[in-house]
C-alpha cells in the first residue's frame, strides 16, 4: 500500500482531484488481500504448495510461448495441432476472428509485460528488441479498432511502462529510449481516422496503411458497432496522451463515451449492444454484462482509477445500480431489454460475463461477486471449461471455449480481496484442467467442444497476455514479483499502466456531465476503498456461507427457484401467463387465453393444427408480449422431435507416441454403424485403405484387418465405404474429406447419412473428419510409422486406462428468435449439422436459416401436428441438465441443428410486411429487438 496510510484493506477517503498516491488506494482493493481467514477445516495452501503451483505455471508460460516462437513468429498467433504460424490470407477466413491479425507479431506483441510479471526480464528483453527490428505496423490489412486498440497498442504500452521501470532499476534494458512508446505513438495515429464520424464513436475497422474511406482500403462503409468497441479506448488513448503529451488520442476516446452515455436509455440507465456510429440509434436494443458490453462497464471505473476524474466513478455508480437491479438474478446475470428491462431478452449467458465478478470486486460489492463466480465454477466442474454459452438451467448452449482468461481474472481478484485459500483451490483446478485437456504437443489448443473435448486449431495472444499472468499473481507472494503490482492497473487485456500517470500531462477539462442527465442517488456512490474489516466482520466463514447455498445450483437445483419471475412481479394476483407446454388446442379456455394474446388457430387439410399470431390484436401490449413468448416455446416445442434425429459431434483423440491423446480432433458422427454414445470406444491402429476412396473391394485387405481404416470422401455413399473396409476385417473407419483445406473451424459439421437401404448390417464405428483435422492424422503416418487413435463420444483422460466418463447428451444450436415465426414438424433424418463458432471477443449467434415465408405468410404461425397437440407436455419438453432433469421451467430452450442442400429446415421467418399500430410502439421495439438479438453481429 502507497503512503496514503493503513493496512491492507483500510479505506481511504479520495478527494475529487486525487494525487496518484491516493487514486492508487482506491484501486488497491483488487492488489491487495484482506486479513487472512479461512474457512474452518480449510486449511491455507502453505507457501511450498504455491510455489510449486507458481512454478506449475511458469512451464506452461514456457510451452506455449516458447512453441510461439518456434513454430509461428513472425506470424501474429500459432496453430498448436498443426504446429506453425497464423497468417491472415493463408488460412481460411474465420470471419471476424480474424480481424484481431495485422500481420503485426500480435502474440508476441500480446505477451511483452506478462515476461516481466513472471520474472523473465532476459527474455523480455530480448522480445523488445524483436518487436523494434521486425514488427511493421504499416500493412495493407483490415483490423478491428477495438482489438488492436486493447492487445497491440496496449501491448506496446505495457511494454514500455515495464521497461521505463526496469532502466530505473538499473539492470536492464539500460539501452532502452522509449522505442515502444514511439511505435504506439504510430499506431495511435493510425487509428484516429476511424473517429471521422459526426457522433465521435469509432468505426469498428480500419486498414493499418490506407485508413477509412478510401477505395483501398476496403473499409468505412459500417454503419454499426458494439457498446465496448467504442467504449473501450479511454484507458490505452488516455495513456498514450500523458505519456506523450499529444491530448488528441484522450480528447477522442472520452467523446466517444461522452456519446454513449449520452445515448443510455433515460429512463433504466442501460445502454444496447450494437449502436449506429452516425445517428446514435439503438441497433440491438437488449443489454447485459457480456459480449458487446462488457469492457465498458470496466473502463468506467478503472478510467476513474487511473485518471481521477469522478465523472467516470458517477457514470459507473449510475450503470451498475442498473445492472443491479435489473440484470443481476444472483447468481445469474442475464440479458435484458434497455426500454422494458423487466423483460429478460434471451435465456442463456456467455462467457465473457465471468469478468464481472472481478469488476464487483474492484467496486466493493463483494457478496454478488462471490455468488456468480462459485455458478460458474460449478460450470466449469461439469465441463472442465466455461462453454462459451449455457442457459439458464445450464445446459450447453455454445460449445467452444478458446482458453479465455475471464474466470481466472475473477478468481485473483476474489482471492486478493477476500484471503479465502478456496480460491487457490480454484486457481489449481484450472491449471490441472488446462494441462490435462487443452495441452498439446506445440502449446495449448482452445476446445472445439467441451463435451467431446475436440480441439481448435486455435491459441489466441490473449491466452499467453491474460491466463498466465492472472494464474501467477494468485499464486505468488510479494516478494516473487520484482515490483509492486499494485502501482499498476491492468486494462481489459490485463496489460499494466502505471498509476502514476494520473497526474502527468493533465491537460484535458474535467467537466462533469452526468448530473446534467439524471438525479442521482448519492447513496449509491462509493467515495472509499471498501474496509476489509466491515465486509468480513471477523467472520471467517464469510465467504464460504455465501458459495455454500450456491455448491449444488449446477448439479440438483433447478433455476426455478433462484430466479425472478418477472413476468408475474408486474401482474399481481393475475394467473402465470399460458405455456406452450400447456396448451391443448382442445381446450375452450386456452382457446379464449391465445385469441386475447392475438393468437388464432387454423385447422390445416392434413390434420395439422396451425397458429397464427397478428400483435394488433392482442387485448394488451402486455398480452402481445405473452403472445410473442408464447409462439417461441412453441418453436422450442416443435423443433424438439427434430433434435432427437441429431447426432452429437464425436472425437478422434491420438493416443499414440508422442501425442498421447493430446490432439483431440472434432469428428462427425453417421447415422448407422455402433453408437459410440452407447458402446463402449473403439481402438486401434490407423491404416490407409486401398483404393483410398474405399468405393469397391480392398485390394490391402491385410493392411486393415483390425485396424481403422481411412477413407477419402467421393465416388460412392458412405454406407457401401463403411461395408468395403467392413468386409476387409477393419474395426472402424474414418471418412476424410477431399475438399482440399475444408476444416470444422469455418464449415458446418458432416453427419454422415445412410444410402436409403438397409444399414443393419454395418456394425463398425464411422466418423467424419475434414481435410484439416485429417491431414493431422495423415502427417502423423508420414512422421511416425504406427499411429493409434480413440474413437469415441468424448476425450478420454490422458491416463493409461483411458477411463471413460459418462456425459451429458449434446445440444445444438438454438433457433433465431423474431416476432414473425413459423413451425413445422419433420421426420426426416438430416445429412448436415451444423454448430455455429462464436467469434473471438463478440460471441456470434447461430446462423439463420434458409427458407423464409413469402409476404403472404408474415403472421406469426406455428403448425402442430395432432400427435403434438395430445402427447403429454413433458415429454415433448423433456431435456437433460448437467446433473439432472428441470422440469418446472419457465423458459426451456431446445436446440435444434439446421441443415443444409438436402434437409428442409424446419424453422423459417421473414421480415414484418407492415408496421403495427402506433399505439403498440412500445411493442414494436421489442419485436425488433427479438428480431436482431440472435442474428446480429455483435
């Protein structure tokens, strides 16, 4: 702690225009630890256990990095299952994933202060001088502002904030004059075109050489950005002003948030995800704590932390007592609508919210913070990673998990603030986790799905920027880091900015313009570090009777009970609102409920049952609104019969030397052949089958028998491949795709289909790989002579016995959610599934279906064939949770796959051909809002 006085956890009063010293108190309560307590019969982890952890730690440092360097440098990130570099045009596009590359060095850019935490001073050293000799910021190449904003130049600051520190010293980098400084420098003004709009919100891309607008460029025509894309700049602009003295990079990043504050919902104090940079409109109109919004909650109060300006502490204080009161639903946080925010706008979370409770620490909410984070690492107990989604009742919604550092963040900052040694306990989990499942020969592999553990050929900068350094800091002592970490701030990206530049180049006016917007409620303004003292009135058992209620919320509990009902909190004494679940369309009363939510029902020729909703003729906005959300569980209902033809996604896991079942690949299932699901893994050696498209008899017979054979894609049906390498004594088969450089990153997952006949007698194990994830398996032939693989449902341990684990039955993608919906029901078996890849720092929705209505079928209309209507609700709602059945659900979403070519999908929808009435206008937003919320791009 800084001279201002007091021990760890005092609070200290900050006036309006603070020295550094004192503003480095307010941020302490996230660097330093309260007074050591533990839970009775918890003893702490003693100081051998966490240096061995921290040690742990540093060689998982080494082996990525290391890798990095190796096989990928200069390119911006490494593919560990292929072991070499990422470079943007070489690879198939991931859409706006890649918009993070500049072909900039970015990883190593990325890593340059986590060097110095972790003691590397000779190594980082040695990445300065790199970086100044061969990194080029001048590239023909479009990038996202908002992520070159937090990883490169923040990166080059974080840099150049350690090296100023470490020439101070005395032993190092004594050559260094503020190279990296000068290189962010460039990179700011490379940037600043992007805020050549009239509201001062940044475009969301820029080309590094050509800037905006111009026809090279290729960029400048968007009209739409998220919330922390252009409300997370203050910290790096703000920065790079006072380190410099050139106020243009601040002056710009605080007019950004000027606007969006400006533009919050009046009335709730929430702001939208996605806003139009010219007219300042409201593109997305829900709001919560994750993807699109997140960072600009957090650059509010650390900009006050760092810059002393008690505007942002206001603006902040105004934004969380909204988050609070409308989002929070301990332990859950769930998106709502800005203009009703009484109404939930979406029934799963993702995981970039797991930053939160980290925020709430710095803020001094503690109890919230706790409560969230023990949910989700109740989560991360049942799948080993935080899926990038899961719903309310936490079910996979989004599989992936690309190695985000998040929770680990969270779990520092809770530890620092609170001493409790669970979440050391917590810390050595994720590390185990992480070397158990995600490491792989050439570094750390992101998962492709946490319930197969497949892997992606992925490791992003932030994972060596943010999850080592966090891990390391939970584990080490003051004395292992060689300066005060709590002299620093950590960005969005954790890179470190000294908190010293408060007073430095103050040039900017500190106008305080919130109270001009809204009365505020002084109560809820935090002028103080919080007292560890009073938030943990020698209690030691504080925190853990706050998680203790949380231990069974994933496995036993139900949400039911721990979430607000809102719908019923605005109908007092009125009868819960019909569930499509409920309905019988044979009874008179639940007749005369749909008519008064404007909803009629249509006998079809074909015994069908059609429903039709008009929102003008809803007795009430508020019936409408029952209407709406009656005729998406109608959706969820019938796509149900489609999700039980579905297949999940299966695993090819190397077991063999020197993989040892680290390289998972993501395989398709086929729709005959043994149920990996239900038997037991099929093992063996892998053989190339002759002819290769495996499409007549084998002509290697001896080469197959009793291995697994692989076959090439082409010429002939799956079912007659399947029986050729069957008849030659093969124990299984994998099908390769023979679309050169097709992989599962960028297209939709095979589900191999039958030939129409028979397929009894086919009673070996097929799997689907594409070209990408086999051409793993074929290098490893040509590299290693023998070559044995697992085929199974999910990866297995990486132990000798290779135990298998019972798990929890797959869900595919949700269906767009809109206002105009039609169903129908289908038997027919898919060719095609396919699962939707969440984008790197904006989480992506679901593709859209093909296939929407003509204007003549705009109404709302769901079909229901008889056997739906007579069959019990429970059955056709029945889904599996992680540790058991919710059936007394409120919002159950199913999760459909979508098809492609052959299959008809079963979901489709079109646009309104005409406004509703003026007088439901409030409506008409949230219909909007449910039309964008799923297919938009955050």
């Amino acid at each position: 702690m800084s001279e201002a006085g007091g021990g760890p956890g005092w609070g200290f009063p900050v006036p309006q225009r603070a020295p550094w010293s004192l503003v480095a108190a307010t941020a302490a309560l996230c660097l330093v630890s309260a007074t050591s307590v533990w839970p009775a019969g918890a003893a702490p982890m003693s100081r051998e256990e966490r240096q061995k952890l921290g040690n742990q730690v540093l060689e998982m440092f080494d082996h990525a990095y290391g890798n990095y360097m190796e096989h990928a440098y200069p390119a911006d990130e490494l593919m560990p299952l292929t072991c070499r570099g990422r470079v943007r045009g070489q690879e198939p596009s991931r859409g706006d994933v890649d918009d993070a590359l500049g072909k900039f060095s970015l990883t190593l850019i990325d890593s340059l202060d986590t060097l110095v935490v972790l003691n590397k001073t000779k190594e980082f050293e040695d990445a300065v001088r790199k970086v100044l000799r061969d990194v080029n910021l001048d590239n023909d190449v479009v990038v996202s502002v908002f992520e070159t904003n937090i990883r490169v130049l923040g990166g080059l600051l974080g840099g150049h904030s350690l090296a100023i520190m470490l020439k101070e010293k005395g032993e190092y980098m004594q050559w260094y004059n503020d190279e990296l400084l000068q290189m962010a420098k460039q990179l700011g003004y490379k940037l600043l075109p992007a805020f050549n709009t009239t509201s001062g919100l940044p475009y969301p891309r820029i080309n590094l050489k050509f800037g905006i607008r111009k026809p090279e460029a290729r960029t400048g025509t968007e009209t739409d950005t998220c919330t922390a894309c252009a409300g997370t700049l203050i910290l790096e602009f703000a920065a790079l002003s006072r380190f410099t003295g050139a106020t243009i990079f601040e002056e710009y990043a605080r007019k950004a948030l000027d606007f969006l504050w400006e533009k919050r919902q009046r009335s709730s104090n929430l702001v939208g995800v996605t806003i139009n940079i010219h007219t300042g409109d409201w593109v997305r109109k829900d709001s919560g704590v994750g993807a699109g919004i997140d960072s600009y909650y957090e650059y509010l109060l650390k900009a006050y932390v760092l810059l002393g300006d008690d505007s942002f502490l206001e603006r902040f204080n105004t934004h969380y007592d909204a988050i609070m009161r409308y989002i929070s639903q301990p332990p859950l946080l769930l998106d709502v609508h800005i203009h009703k925010p009484m109404l939930n706008a979406r029934t799963w979370m993702d995981a970039l919210l797991a930053f939160f409770p980290g925020l709430q620490v710095l803020k001094g909410d503690i109890r919230p913070a706790i409560e969230t984070h023990e949910m989700l690492y109740q989560v991360i107990k049942k799948h080993n990673f935080l899926p990038e989604a899961f719903t309310i009742d936490f079910r996979v919604h989004w599989a992936q998990h690309p190695l985000r550092p998040e929770f680990a963040e969270s779990t520092y900052f809770l530890y620092k603030a609170t001493g409790d040694p669970y979440y050391l306990e917590v810390g050595k989990t994720l590390i185990e986790n992480l070397n158990k499942y995600a490491r792989v020969p050439c570094g750390f592999a992101a998962m492709k799905d946490v319930r197969t553990g497949s892997h992606e050929d992925r490791m992003d900068s932030f994972f060596l920027a943010e999850m080592f350094k966090y891990l390391y800091l939970l584990f080490a002592d003051k004395e292992d880091i060689i300066f005060d970490i709590e002299d620093y701030i950590f960005t969005t990206e954790a890179h470190l900015l000294p908190l010293w530049l408060s007073t430095t180049n103050q040039s900017i006016p500190k106008k305080n313009t919130t109270s001009e917007y809204t009365e505020l409620d002084d109560s809820n303004f935090d002028w103080t570090c919080p007292n560890t003292q009073i938030l943990f009135p020698n209690d030691p058992l504080y925190a853990q009777s706050i998680r203790e209620p949380l231990k069974n919320v994933v496995d036993k509990s139900c949400p039911r009970g721990i979430i607000r009902v809102r719908e019923e909190s605005f109908r007092s004494g009125a009868k819960p609102p019909l569930r499509a679940r409920d309905f019988m369309a044979t009874n008179p009363e639940h007749l005369e409920i749909l008519k008064k939510m404007g909803v009629s029902l249509i006998h079809l020729k074909d015994g069908r049952v059609q429903l039709v909703q008009h929102a003008i003729q809803a007795a009430s906005s508020i019936d409408a609104e029952d209407g709406l959300r009656f005729m998406q569980e109608m959706i969820e209902l019938s796509s149900q019969q489609q999700k039980e033809q579905q297949l999940p996604p299966r695993a090819v896991q190397i077991v063999s030397h020197p993989f040892f079942g680290r390289v998972v690949l993501t395989a398709g299932p086929a729709q005959f052949g043994l149920d990996l699901s239900k038997h037991k893994e099929t093992r063996g050696f892998v053989a190339s089958s002759k002819p290769y498209n495996g499409c007549s008899e084998l002509t290697n017979p001896e080469a197959v028998m009793g291995k697994i054979a692989l076959i090439q894609r082409g010429q002939c049906m799956f079912a007659e491949k399947a029986r050729n390498i069957q008849n030659a004594g093969a124990i299984g088969g994998i099908v390769i795709d023979d679309n050169e450089g097709s992989s599962s990153d960028t297209a939709p997952l095979f589900q191999m289909a039958g030939d129409g006949k028979d397929t009894d007698d086919i009673k070996i194990p097929m799997l689907f790989l594409f070209s990408k994830e086999g051409s793993i398996i074929l290098d490893a032939i040509r590299e290693y002579e023998d070559v044995e693989v697992l085929l199974s449902d999910k990866a297995k341990d990486r132990d000798p016995e290779m135990e298998s684990e019972e798990q929890p039955s797959s869900e595919n993608d949700p269906p767009n959610q809109s206002a105009e919906q039609i169903i129908t029901s289908s038997s027919q078996d898919p060719d095609l599934a396919e699962q939707a890849a969440p984008e790197e720092r904006a989480l992506s929705p679901p593709p859209e279906p093909a296939g929407a209505p003509s204007p003549a079928e705009m109404d709302n209309a769901a079909n229901i064939s008889p056997s739906e209507q007579n069959s019990d609700p429970t059955e056709n709602h029945e889904s599996t949770s992680l540790g058991g059945e919710c059936t007394d659900l409120d919002d159950q979403p199913q999760e459909p796959s979508e098809t492609e070519e052959d299959s008809n999908p079963n979901v489709s929808w079109g646009q309104k051909a005409q406004p509703i009435d003026s007088i439901l206008a409030d409506w008409n937003e949230d219909i909007e809002a449910f039309e964008m919320m799923e297919k938009d791009e955050l």
